[in-house]
C-alpha cells in the first residue's frame, strides 16, 4: 500500500479518480470537499493520517466549516459523511482506522419543505408583470413546477426536447446531474405558455449559466413578492450581514428558489391518478421511493390515504 494513501487527502483524491460512473457535478462536490479538507490541513499545520479520523477532530471539522467557510448544518453533514466513506474504503484496503471511526458520523437536519401549492401558482399566473424579465421568470416557473427539473436541466430546455411518444407529446431530455434520459408528459399548462411563445421556450437571462441561474432565483422571488405570496413558513434565508443562512419565520416569497419547482411538481402531483408515483420517481429521478417520500415529507401509506379520496 502507497504510504501516502495513508492520508485522508491524498486517499481522497485518489478514490475521487476511480469513480468513474458518478455524475460530474457528484465529482465536482467531492473535489470541493477534498479541496476544502486541504485548506483545513494547512491551517492546522498538519495533514491527517486515518489513524487520527476521531471524535475530537470531527469536532475540529465542524468548527472549521462553520466559522471558516460559513457551510450550512446540512452541507457539514453531508461532508462528514462523505470522509466517513472514504474511512470505509480504506479499511477494505488494508488501511488502519482509529476506533472511534464508528463513531465518526454524519449528519442531515430535517429542512423545511417549502413549495408552491396549485392555487398560488395559479395566483402568480393571474397577476399583471410589467416587467420582461418579471414574465419570462413566471413562465420558467410554470414550466419548472409541470416538469419537475432542477434548474441546470429546466433553463436549458428548448423547442428540440419536445418528441411526440405514442401520439403524445413529451420533453425528452438528459438529466446533467443524473445522465439519465427522462420523459416528461406535455402538461396543458406548458403547452399553453409554448403555443404564446410561438412554440418556443421563454429566453434565458444571461448567457453564463451560473448568472443565468441566479437571475432566476433573484427574479423569482421579486415576482412572488409581487403577486402577494407571502404567508408566513418556517424555513432559512440568507443574512448578508453574517453571511450564514439563519433559520426563523419568514414570508414565503422569500423562501422561494429555483429549487422549489422541482418539490412543488413532486408534492403537488403525488396522489394524482395520471401521475403514479413510479412516473414521479423517473421524472425527478428518485432511486427509490423511500428517498421520494422523504424528500416531499410523505410517509409510506400516505398514498393509499389519497387515493381513497379520489
């Protein structure tokens, strides 16, 4: 065994490199967390061996990504878990952990389920935008919250993802996050924002993808501000004077991301007879349904609740 895999940096670039079936941006969250293992390495003036993966420095971690780097609860959890693997990996390589890695544990904190019921979309479609970018947002939305996509697949839709399967028409394309092809049914309701569009998709905000994303997030809250939705929800907002996410009460438009699309289309679909959960599943790409229903906050059964109403 090369010596130098004795460190979990060095380890953790490696496995990075053989991981050859996940998905680039997967790749992408790993190398940041490699990345920011090695800053936390130069600032304690020493590389970590794996025989000093314990209690101790995982609260060091913690510290660290909180105060340094400003992470959230849930993106500390979710990089504690992945050193843990990494911790794993190694011993099945002959490499010796410290006894307190079993006890060295991630973390995910229950997060708010923030969503778009049909009646405040409906709400947002009747209301009067004056402003271009106003309506060419609203419209993304729509069509975000009757697709299900996260946001890197949803702004790049375009007239070309429409196939006709069956006599019907679909949105075909490939998932970036995933690599899986995923088949969308025309919803009226995007239909409806095409056919004013003369069968196109609204436009983007920028060209880089990246400001065109978070064009987006910004108008979208503008526009549910202005068409008045604003109850108040438990959820996190951004505070640029601590430049930390702060959890509280807010009014919803301020809750309100491009992330909210694809939980709307999930809760506000689950149940519908025309949308049975396994065509859910494939069209937000859920590996399993338990994963679904956790990720809308349902519970097994839940389903069977529903449908007895119908």
């Amino acid at each position: 065994m090369n010596s130098d895999l004795n460190f979990l940096t060095q380890y953790g670039e490696t496995y990075i490199k053989t991981q050859t079936n996940l998905a680039i941006a997967t790749l992408k969250k790993y190398n940041t967390i490699v990345n920011k293992l090695i800053e936390f390495e130069k600032c304690r003036g020493e590389k970590i061996l794996f025989k000093d993966v314990n209690l101790k420095l995982r609260s060091e971690l913690i510290h660290y990504f909180s105060e340094s780097h400003r992470l959230s609860n849930n993106t500390i959890g979710r990089y504690l878990k992945f050193i843990k693997s990494l911790c794993l990996d190694a011993k099945r390589h002959g490499i010796i952990l410290n006894r307190e890695v079993d006890y060295f544990k991630g973390y995910t904190i229950e997060a708010s389920k923030t969503i778009l019921t049909f009646d405040e979309l409906n709400q947002i479609k009747s209301t009067n935008f004056t402003k271009p970018n106003h309506k060419t947002a609203r419209d993304w939305l729509i069509i975000g919250c009757y697709t299900g996509q996260r946001v890197s697949d949803l702004l790049q839709m375009n007239s070309d993802c429409i196939q006709k399967i069956q006599n019907t028409e679909q949105i075909v394309l490939k998932q970036i996050k995933t690599g899986k092809l995923v088949q969308i049914p025309m919803h009226l309701e995007i239909k409806r924002i095409l056919l004013k569009r003369n069968d196109e998709f609204p436009s983007s905000f920028a060209e880089n993808f990246e400001s065109n994303k978070s064009l987006f997030n910004r108008y979208l809250k503008q526009l549910c501000e202005f068409a008045k939705i604003d109850t108040i929800e438990k959820g996190s907002v951004y505070n640029s004077e601590t430049k930390r996410n702060e959890d509280g009460s807010f009014e919803k438009y301020k809750l309100v991301s491009s992330h909210i699309c694809r939980r709307s289309f999930a809760t506000n679909f689950y149940g519908n007879p025309k949308y049975p959960t396994p065509l859910l599943m494939s069209i937000t790409a859920h590996s399993t349904e338990k994963m679904f229903l956790e990720y809308i906050g349902k519970k097994q059964g839940d389903n069977d609740a529903q449908l007895s109403m119908f």
